[in-house]
C-alpha cells in the first residue's frame, strides 16, 4: 500500500473535480469576448462548440484600453484596465456550462487570460484580459471602441492601397 511521503499514511483519494456551485450557482458562466471570439469572427466556434449561448451586445466599463497584438492569424486583441484614459469597449457577452468554460480557458494561449472584467451596468462577468506586458509592441486601438471596428479600418486602408 502506498504512503505520503515519509509517513504511514494512505493517500486520501480525492474526489472527481467538478464545478464550484457556489461560485456558479446556476452551473453557467457568463464570459465577456471582445476580439477572435466575437460572433462571425474566426474563434467563435470555440464557444458555439461548447454550446455557449450569445446573452448580449454591450460594452465595458469605460475604464479599459484595447490593443491590437503582435502575431496572427488569427489576429487577436488584448484588454487591459487602467486606472484613466480608459474607453468603453464593444463586447459580447455568452454564457456556457461551468464544465465548459473550463475547456474553454484551458485553450487560451498567453498573454491572454480570463479575468472579472467590468460591464457598463457596473456588473463583472468572467472576461478576456491581457496580460501588461504584452502591450509594449501592441497597437493601442482603444479609439476605435471595440475589435470590429478595428478590422473595418484596417480593411478600407487596405482597399484603398
């Protein structure tokens, strides 16, 4: 029989890991996508896979800076909250099992992660968030209000070259 360590003791078998309840009473977690995951973008199929349904079009608490990130396709953004000189960015908010948000966030390749991020009701959903760092060699995009709005400029510039 096994033992921990150094000492006569079993191993306590733990028990199959499953969704905090208390965190998420209903067993759905609302995420907040702002760039490649929005609906009709490239990612978005990683949420419709996990059988997300779309709750709403909105925005961020105006207290965010978008960024267009290095590297792509696809071509991604990065949030980040700042203290000022913020804007309220286009979001979509979707809701998906627990059980899948998991997947979900273990795909999420750095510098992005999920973080509380704020909605401009004042409510926090889960959320993409960047990591600081990365904004360095990133173009601040926050003007613009959201990722489509980017993609639409960058395509007219390109039409007219």
């Amino acid at each position: 029989v096994p033992t921990v360590g150094a000492t006569a003791h079993a191993p306590h078998r733990l028990p199959a890991a499953m969704p905090d309840t208390a965190a998420f009473p209903s067993g759905l977690v609302r995420v907040a996508v702002c760039g490649a995951h929005l609906s009709g973008l490239p990612l978005n199929w990683q949420l419709t896979q996990r059988e997300a349904r779309l709750v709403q079009s909105t925005h961020s608490a105006p207290c965010y800076q978008l960024f267009a990130l290095p590297g792509g396709p696809p071509y991604r953004p990065g949030m980040l909250r700042v203290a000022e000189g913020g804007a309220a960015i286009e979001l979509e908010v979707w809701e998906l099992s627990a059980q899948n948000f998991g997947s979900f966030v273990a795909a999420i390749p750095a510098p992005l992660g999920i973080g509380s991020v704020e909605l401009t009701d004042g409510s926090q959903v889960q959320g993409f968030v960047c990591e600081a760092y990365a904004t360095s060699l990133a173009k601040d995009i926050s003007h613009l209000g959201g990722w489509r709005a980017y993609l639409r400029s960058i395509a007219s510039n390109t039409a007219r070259a």
